[in-house]
C-alpha cells in the first residue's frame, strides 16, 4: 500500500527508550533485595531500550 507507511505509529522506540530508563532507574532497589532478580531486571531494561534504539534509529537508517 502507498500509504502504509503514513499510517504507522511514530514515537514506539522512544517510549520503549524511556522504560528501559526507569527500568535502570528503580533496578539499584531491586538488586538490593534479591541479586539474581535484580540482575535480570537490569538486563530486561537494557534489552527494552536497546530495543527502543534500534527501532528508533538503526532501522531507519537501513531503510533509507
């Protein structure tokens, strides 16, 4: 479809870039309590925003 495109969602990546962030943010109070949780909360946010990265970023570049 031409306007396929037009019609998508914009800003996806950079919400998913801001929960990664608060995910850093409260992770510290998490791994004090429970270490092998609060490690697997830090990498789940490093995952969300690198997430929120590529699509934000990476992809449009490849696109173009």
């Amino acid at each position: 479809m031409a306007h396929s495109e037009h019609n998508r969602p914009k800003g996806t990546g950079m919400v998913m870039i801001a929960i990664g962030i608060l995910i850093f943010v409260f992770a510290p109070d998490y791994f004090k309590h429970d270490l092998a949780g609060g490690m697997a909360i830090i990498i789940f946010g490093f995952a969300i925003g690198g997430l929120g990265f590529y699509i934000s970023f990476v992809r449009k570049k490849d696109k173009k």
